[in-house]
C-alpha cells in the first residue's frame, strides 16, 4: 500500500483546527504517523503565525480521491476556496506525496512544490521520513534539509495530537 504524505497549516482558531484535522484525517484514513507541530510566522502577508505539521499514511485510494477526501476536511473547518494563496487560513492540507508517483495533472501535482521551497513542510518531512528520497531529485528529505538555506525560523508548539493508531 502507498505511503502517503500530507502537510497541515492553520492560522486561524488553529489549535482547534489542526487537532480536528488529524482526528478527521485519521476516521478517514486509519492509523497515521505524525510530526511534532511548528508554529512560524505567515509567510507572504502578514498575518497571525501559523501552526504546521506533516503525517502519513497508508492508503489504496487514488491520489484525486485523497485529495477530494482532504477538500471536504478542509471545508468542514470553514475553509473557502475563494481565498488568496497567500492569506489567513483556517486549514490548508496539501497532498504533499504519494509513493513514489510523479503526477501533473491540473492542480495535483506530487511532488508538491512546497517540500522544496517552504521550511515548515520539509523539516516535519524529513522528521518523520528522513531517509526517503525525493522523486526528482533522488536525495534524502535529511539531505535536502542539510542544504537547505532556511529563511524563517520554525518553533516547536506545544501540542498534543490526538491519537490515531
């Protein structure tokens, strides 16, 4: 079965939002392996600093359906669609990977651009899957870390996550 990956972000009643999340992500899916969770300052506005976080999980569902099924998630917490990429949000979960797949159709796109550009996905990537090698550039999550030039510091938050297993 595939792992697959997904980062969480939330700046808006964003404890609530990203435990809720994990519980909903968690029913859906069943078992998931989950970073800490990282709160750091809004990236692209300015805003109230987010919390962010990856899991993972196993699935056999199609890459489209994971990412439908993550839509509603987000739209049952009161996200809109009609938002600016750089804005507050109440939850944003990127489909980050699947397996090993390359895909670019539309919007789902794997792997997700943001791995390599933004500190608060790949650190709690390369915390829980730090040996597995990016598609593209066939070099570990902990490699890419280690070279990454980071521009915004990331925090631990104290935050417990419901448990999923």
């Amino acid at each position: 079965m595939p792992e697959v990956f997904a980062s969480l972000g939330s700046n808006r009643d964003r404890e609530h939002n990203i435990i809720s999340a994990v519980a909903a992500i968690g029913h859906c899916f069943g078992p998931l392996t989950c970073s800490k969770v990282y709160q750091n300052k809004a990236v692209g506005f300015e805003g109230d600093d987010f919390l962010n976080m990856v899991l993972s999980l196993q699935t056999e569902i199609i890459p489209l359906e994971v990412q439908k099924i993550f839509r509603q998630i987000e739209a049952d917490h009161g996200r809109t669609r009609q938002e600016k990429k750089f804005a507050p949000r109440t939850l944003d979960i990127d489909l980050i990977l699947y397996g090993d797949l390359v895909i670019n159709e539309g919007r789902l796109k794997l792997p997700h651009e943001n791995i390599l550009e933004y500190a608060f996905v790949l650190w709690p990537l390369t915390e829980i899957a730090p040996g597995l090698l990016h598609p593209h550039k066939q070099q570990s999550y902990r490699q890419i870390w280690h070279e990454y030039q980071r521009s915004h510091e990331l925090r631990p938050a104290d935050l417990t996550l419901p448990d999923t297993n």
